[in-house]
C-alpha cells in the first residue's frame, strides 16, 4: 500500500477523483511499467536510491508525471522487493568500531600542526590496515543501513506490466481513501463477502433495503458518530480490495480535502479496477451447489435466489444462503447448516431466534441433531443430499404461516 | 445530531431495565435506555444518539465526568462496566527529592484534582515531577512521547526511578503493561483499544497533542487523571487552546528566565557566517537563476504564479520540475556547504577535550559530519542499541562529540554539553528554545556555547535571524567570532 504522501487526487466541484492509468489515458505507461520492472529485475545489488533515480530517468521527458507519482511507482515496487536490511547489525557494529578507533584522535584536521596532529587521511588510512581492508569499502559499508543506501537482494516483482499498472491504480484507490470518513456501498449480491469484510475492517454497517435484493450499506467506525474523523479512512483502505472482487454494486465515499472541505469520491463495479483477491465463490460448499442446480431457477412457484437478502438487526446481520420467492410474493429465506460443530450450532439458533419475525427455514444434517430433539416445522433434516420434497413441505408450510412482515 | 427514531425497545418499559456504561473502542457507550430517558441520559454528558448500535455514545475522555453523573441519576439501574485501571506497585523506588519549584508544580497538579498540565523550561526536571506523580498514584499509567527515543527515555527513567519495567508500545513493539510507555502516532492507532487500561495518562511535550488525528490520543483515553508537560505550549495554529479540555488546565508556569541562571547554565549565542566555496557560490547562483528565470517567465502569462504554483505544475510541466530540483539543489548546497565542515574542524579544535554536540539540518549532512569526523550520528532509523551506545559513549566521555539530524530536537536527555553548534535546521521558535535546552543542564558554573553556523547572503541567514527572534534567546550575547 501507499502512504498518503504519494497520493495523488484531483479535487474538482465536489468530487474526489483518484489518480487512474489506464490504456486509452496514459498508453505510453505500459512502456513505462515494462522498462520500471527491467531497472528492477536488474536491479539486484543496485541501492534504494540508485533504483530511484534509474525509475526517474526512465520519465525524465514525460510531460505528464509528478514526482509523487514516480515515487509511488517506487514504492510498490519496493513492496515487492527484498533489500539487505542489515537487521543483524553490522553496519552499526563497523561504525561504533571505527568511531571507537577514531576517538583518541579527535578532531581529526586536515593538516597536521603543534597543537593537533591526526590528520584525517593518516587516522583513516590506519584503521583501514587495522580493519584490513580499504578504507574505500569500510565507508562504503558505514551507512549501508540507511534506508536510501540499502541493496536490493531479490525482487518479486509483478507478472507484467498491465499489473504493475493495475495495482498501482488501486493503491491510487487506497491512498485517496485514507482521507475517507464515510462509505455508502449499494449492493445486488455478495452480501456475504461485503458484510465479512467490513467487519474484518472494523466498520460498523447501517443497512437499508432498497428493493428486493437491493441495499444500501453504510460503512462508519464506531466515533464517527461523534465527529468526523479521518480515524477510519485506513480501515475503508483495507476493505476496498474486497468490494472490488465483488459484483453488481456502486460506492460513494466522503472525502476529506486537504483544505478541509468535503468531496465525494464514487465507483462501481463496472469501473473496470481488479482486485488482488479473487472474487467470492459462487456457492459456499458443494452441497449447495448441487442443491441449487437440482432445485433450478423455479419450481412449483417457487423461484431460487442465492445469496439475496440481508436479515438484520443493529449490528447483527445474516446473509441466508438462499431466497426463495413465491409468484405470490411470499419470501422465504433458507439457510443450510453445513457444520456441527456444538457453537456453530448454537450460534445458527441464536440467529434464527433474533429474526423470528421473518420466515426462514433451516437445513439441519442428521448427525448434528440429539436423538431426541424435537425438529421443528420450520426445519429440514437431510442426510448427505437435500431432497426437494420435504423442502418444498416446509416452504408451503411457512407460506401459510401468517403474514410477511 | 442523532436523535432517536422510530419505537426502541426500551419504551415499553423504561423503568427497571440495567443501564450499561462499557467502553467500545475508545468511547463509552450507553445501554438500557430508550429515547423515553434521553434527556436524562444527556443531562449526565455529551450523549449522543447512534442509531447503528441503538445506545448512546460519548468519548471516553468523559468517563469520570459521566459516571459520577450516571450513578446518581439511575442509581440501582447502573452498572459500570468499564474495568477500572490497575494499581501499580513500585519496585524499588529511587527518586530524587524535588526541588522547590518541581515540588510546586507537583502540589498544583494534585490539587487539581490530577488534571492539569505543568509549563516549565527545558532541562528543569519535567521528569522528575510525573514520576513522583506516579508514584503518589500508583495506578496504571500511560506516558506518551513524541518519539521513541524520548520513549525509551522514559523507559529507563521509570526503570531507575520506580524500579518498573514498564511496557513499550512503538517502534515495532507491542508489549503492553499496566504501566506503558509510547508515542504520539502509536498512541493515536491503539487508544481506540487501550483506552479504558490507565488511570492516568501523561503526555510529554504537550504541545504535539492538539494537531486533528493526535488529539483523538486524548480523546479516545478514559483515564480520569491527566498530566501535561512542556516547555512551549504555543502552537501556530492556536490549538493549544484546546489542551485545556484535552488534558486540564494549566496548574504551574515557570517562565524560561525565570529559570536561566538560577537551575540553568548561563549561555551565549555565538554565531558564524561561512561563505560558500567560488563553485558552491556560482552553483548556487546559477540554480538561483534558474528558479527566478523560470518564475518570472511563468508570471508573463500568469499572474501570481508562484512556488506554490510551481510545485501543483511541477507534474505536468518538466520544465516546472527542473526549477522544483533546481531549489532542492540550492537548499542542499547551503545545508552541506563544505565551509560548514571547516568552521566544524576549527571549533572542534577550539572545544577540544569538551563534549560538543552538533546539530545538523539533514541526515546527508549528519553523515557528512560523520565521516570527515568519525563520530557517531543519531539518525531517526537508529536502533535503539546504537543509539544507547552513542549516547552513554558520549556522556562517559568515549566519544568526544555526537551528531544528530532533528531526532533530538526535543526533550532527549543528553549528557551535559556545554557546547552545542548548529549547522542546519528550520527556524523555529519552539526548535530553538529546545535546542538550547539541551546544552544548559547545569554543571557546575561554567556557561554553555550555542553555536550557529550559517552561509551568508543565502536563506540561511534569514531562518537564522527568525530563530534568535525567540524568547529563548533573549538577553543573550550575541558576537562573531
């Protein structure tokens, strides 16, 4: 990731907009990327600050690229770079050596007279037999642990150019959401993914249903119901990459301008950014999958969606595995219970019991239920495979039961 | 501000349902009541209403102010569940005793009810008056510093002092203990989680705390009692005026000359104008010429284009980003002119056999330093161990003279130099005040040397004029050598 020094937004009438290189804008970067990648791949050995200024001769008559760009460029390079680091020390250890060595001799003067005599060559010429090795090298090493002199050992790097240039436009991205203090996300799908995400974030979520399928999802951290704060703006960062995996949604971010005043930054799905993180699986396990494909899109009245509505309540949210919705606008959610585990259990129960006001049907395996257990009517026990059957029993059963919120 | 929507849960039956006051990542948040009792519940703080949890919710600086508040307005209802900050039991205890004035502020402090902040010059023993606030305490406490060097300073002077091996949260460490110490920026990220840990919080060099995000330090921190401290609260941007609800009010003032003289060395400002090399000088000019040509060639067109201008250009226009290098270059040339290191050579020479400190403007030129002197160097990547050599080294005498870019500009305590030369740096009030600071601990009666070295004719000058400007410097004697 970026620092916010590297980021690079315009800000114009309201609108926050993030430094983007894409091929119809900036086609000459691809060369850009390709020979920035060469300077690395050869760059074993070569310093921070001897790779930095080979990347700023590379757009030396680029009439189109700020420092701060370049430096970016350098700095997700560097991300995928290993340097000597001298985490052992020995820089330090040769520099209290010799400053030790030297100390007798202070101040070491550039000509010799009847007060002071150590002349700067001749204390470093005999420390350099001491150390045996020429003095040349020794000062070369005395600060290899400084950030901008440290040697580059391996480079990682990035497949190719097209993906330097996409990261990059990401971290742009990021980098501009630093300054974010709020997110408005609409969502038609993955709610799962969005929803574990933001949480892994540390964003609290305020759900609105926009439709069937459709909400909105407002992201915030806890104090920003207090103030405004920029405290959350690394949080919305980290949750960026997921969002862009997803699909079928829009975003809207307030921004802070550096001259304090608010600006909005938006994107979609179809703005064409990828993501480093692979988009969400379809189905959650095999079993569903297969149960999905069994079920098909509709049937006795019934039509199947995955994935499609969010139940919840304060900050508690649950995302059923399936809806199903009935020609009479019946919605039944379903939810498939794949572990056993005696909390995951638990857990599921808790769940249902806070959306007892909505219909919602549970599928139960066989091994997870007591002998005894008293299987309720809203819930659907299976052995390996899901049968339609008893399922489409327990739909009409629910679809009788009373009014839909 | 939020108010309360739509029916919640709690008006159906107000009365008898438990008022829970918890902390939640660095505020306090409020459940059990219904908007029936808002008005209430805001009479007992700054509540406000966060529709997303259905509770309400403050900033844990308020926690003492709200649960005195809370207890009495729901009494059985309320129960408090913020876990109150450890005790702490002291090691072996070896503080000195404090002086008048250490003891004055510690006594103001106290009378305050624990909150408040201390105002006294550098080098008179801030120190030793909040760890005898932690030792009359004895609660959990958070020192936080603006950075880890002046963190593990602290580190070692609780250690020496109260005989505690206090936690360290920066510099890549997270170690967490009843007593901890760590710096503004760390401070700022973890208070959100650490927040409801400390009785006491104690910020060094106060002045750092106000900026936008540093503040929420403060904010986001339950402790019930806060001590301040500094030598320049004044910040230019005017927010010091909110340290007051940050952290208290101001208990005790001593002014810088009250104290010059008496615990502090005299001193004198000594300053010596080099001139650059005929290369240096004709380089500086010809980069000169290039950003005013280049400037005045924009102004034809545009008017007011300045380097502002220049700078937002500097992207789009390659020949805006030759003037931008050219000044970086012209700035480089008088922070490492090589006169710099002659005058260093001579007043080496002249300090010979005295410890002298040199403040350089750049860490380039702190290396520069150093390998034409072979003498140590604090750069801010040191690590800690390096950096306790060094200065142990210098303090015992090892080294005759130690090097720093800006890390020790504040509050680092350095063993007693009586000289210190200047040969770089931004003008500043504050800067000043504490670069002094470090060169007049008082040993004995002989007087301190500040040094400024500074190339004549170039902008050095001027930064060097704005920073004798500071109260700091008054009354001084000013000579050329």
């Amino acid at each position: 990731m970026l620092t916010s020094e590297h980021a690079i937004v315009v800000y114009e009438r309201g609108k926050a907009v993030p430094d983007r290189l894409t091929r119809v804008s900036h086609v000459q970067y691809v060369g850009y990327a390709e020979r920035m990648l060469a300077v690395y791949r050869a760059g074993v050995g070569k310093t921070r600050r001897e790779l930095q200024r080979a990347v700023e001769r590379i757009f030396a008559d680029e009439t189109d690229c700020e420092l701060r760009r370049i430096r970016a460029f350098c700095k997700l390079l560097d991300d995928a770079s290993e340097y000597d680091t001298d985490r052992r020390g020995r820089a330090a250890r040769l520099r209290l050596q010799v400053f030790g060595m030297a100390a007798g001799s202070h101040p070491l003067v550039e000509r010799r007279d009847q007060l002071f005599e150590n002349t700067e060559a001749e204390v470093k010429a005999r420390i350099a037999e001491h150390l045996g090795r020429p003095w040349d090298d020794i000062e070369a090493e005395l600060y290899a642990d400084v950030i901008d002199f440290q040697r580059l050992k391996a480079f990682e790097g990035y497949p190719d150019a097209a993906a330097l240039l996409s990261r990059y436009n990401v971290a742009q991205l990021q980098a501009c959401l630093y300054r974010a203090e709020r997110m408005v996300v609409t969502a038609t799908g993955d709610f799962k993914t969005l929803l574990r995400y933001a949480k892994l974030a540390k964003l609290l979520h305020t759900i609105r249903r926009l439709g069937p399928g459709r909400y909105r999802i407002e992201l915030t951290g806890p104090a920003s119901v207090l103030r405004e704060t920029r405290r959350y703006g690394v949080c919305f960062a980290r949750f960026v990459p997921a969002l862009l995996a997803c699909r079928g949604w829009s975003m809207r971010a307030t921004v802070r301008t550096p001259w304090k005043a608010a600006a909005s930054l938006t994107l979609t799905s179809e703005d064409g950014l990828h993501s480093h993180l692979p988009a969400p699986e379809e189905f959650d396990s095999a079993l569903e999958e297969r149960f999905a494909a069994k079920f098909g899109e509709e049937r006795d009245g019934w039509r199947l969606e995955r994935e499609a509505e969010i139940v919840f309540k304060g900050q508690t949210a649950f995302v059923p595995d399936f809806v199903f919705r009935h020609e009479d606008g019946t919605e039944v959610l379903f939810e498939i219970v794949g572990f056993w585990t005696p909390e995951y259990l638990a857990g599921k129960r808790l769940t249902v019991r806070r959306f007892r006001d909505r219909r919602i049907v549970l599928a139960v395996p066989e091994r997870s239920l007591n002998p005894e257990a008293m299987v309720g009517e809203d819930v659907v026990v299976y052995k390996t495979a899901l049968k339609l059957g008893p399922l489409l029993e327990a739909l009409e059963r629910a679809r009788g039961s009373g009014e839909s919120p | 501000m939020y108010r309360p929507r739509g029916r919640s849960a709690g008006e159906a039956n107000p009365e008898g349902r438990p008022v829970r006051l918890s902390f939640d990542h660095g505020t306090l948040r409020l459940d059990g009541v219904g908007e029936g009792e808002a008005d209430a519940v805001r009479e007992t703080g700054p509540w406000l209403w966060d529709a997303r949890i259905g509770a309400f919710r403050c900033d844990a600086i308020h926690y003492a102010e709200v649960w005195g508040a809370l207890a009495e307005r729901f009494a059985d209802r309320f129960t408090d569940e913020v876990a109150p900050p450890k005790r702490v039991k002291w090691g072996k205890v070896s503080l000195p005793s404090l002086r008048r004035e250490q003891q004055g502020a510690l006594d103001a402090w106290l009378a305050a009810g624990g909150r408040g902040q201390v105002i006294m010059p550098t080098g008179t023993g801030k120190t030793e008056i909040a760890l005898a606030a932690m030792r009359h305490t004895s609660i959990a406490t958070l020192v936080v510093a603006p950075v880890r060097d002046l963190m593990y300073q602290w580190h070692r002077r609780i250690l020496r002092g109260l005989g505690y091996d206090a936690g360290i949260l920066g510099d890549s460490r997270h170690n967490v203990r009843p007593v901890t110490v760590t710096t503004y920026d760390s401070a700022y990220i973890h208070m959100a989680d650490l927040g409801d840990r400390f009785g006491l919080v104690a910020f060094d060099e106060e002045h750092h705390l106000p900026g936008r995000c540093r503040r929420e330090a403060a904010l986001f921190c339950a402790a019930a009692m806060r001590l301040g401290l500094t030598a320049t609260p004044e910040r230019s941007d005017g927010l010091h005026a909110d340290l007051d609800s940050l952290i208290g009010p101001v208990v005790y003032v001593q002014k810088v000359s009250a104290a010059k003289g008496r615990t502090l060395a005299d001193y004198d400002v000594v300053r010596i104008p080099v001139a650059l090399t005929d290369d240096e000088q004709a380089r500086y000019e010809e980069l000169g010429r290039i950003v005013r040509s280049f400037i005045a060639s924009r102004r034809k067109d545009q008017e007011g284009y300045d380097w502002q201008t220049l700078c937002a250009e500097s992207g789009k226009d390659p020949e805006a980003r030759q003037a931008q290098r050219a000044y970086y270059a012209k700035k480089s040339i008088e922070d490492r002119a090589a006169e710099k290191l002659r005058v260093l050579e001579d007043l080496f020479r002249l300090h010979a056999g005295e410890r002298v400190i040199v403040f350089a403007g750049s860490n380039a030129m702190a290396m520069d330093v150093s390998r034409r002197f072979l003498v140590p160097t604090l750069l801010s990547h040191s690590r800690k161990r390096e950096r306790l050599v060094a200065l142990e080294g210098f303090g015992g005498g090892t080294f005759p003279v130690l090097v720093a870019n800006r890390v020790l500009d504040e509050g680092v305590d350095v063993p007693a130099a009586k000289v210190a030369i200047v040969i770089g740096g931004q003008a500043s009030t504050r800067q000043a005040k504490q670069r002094l600071g470090r060169i007049l601990r008082r040993t004995g009666e002989a007087r301190a040397t500040l040094y400024e070295v500074v190339c004549e004719d170039t902008n050095e000058e001027a930064r060097s004029r704005r920073r004798r400007r500071s109260d700091a410097y008054e009354r001084t004697r000013h000579r050329r050598l």
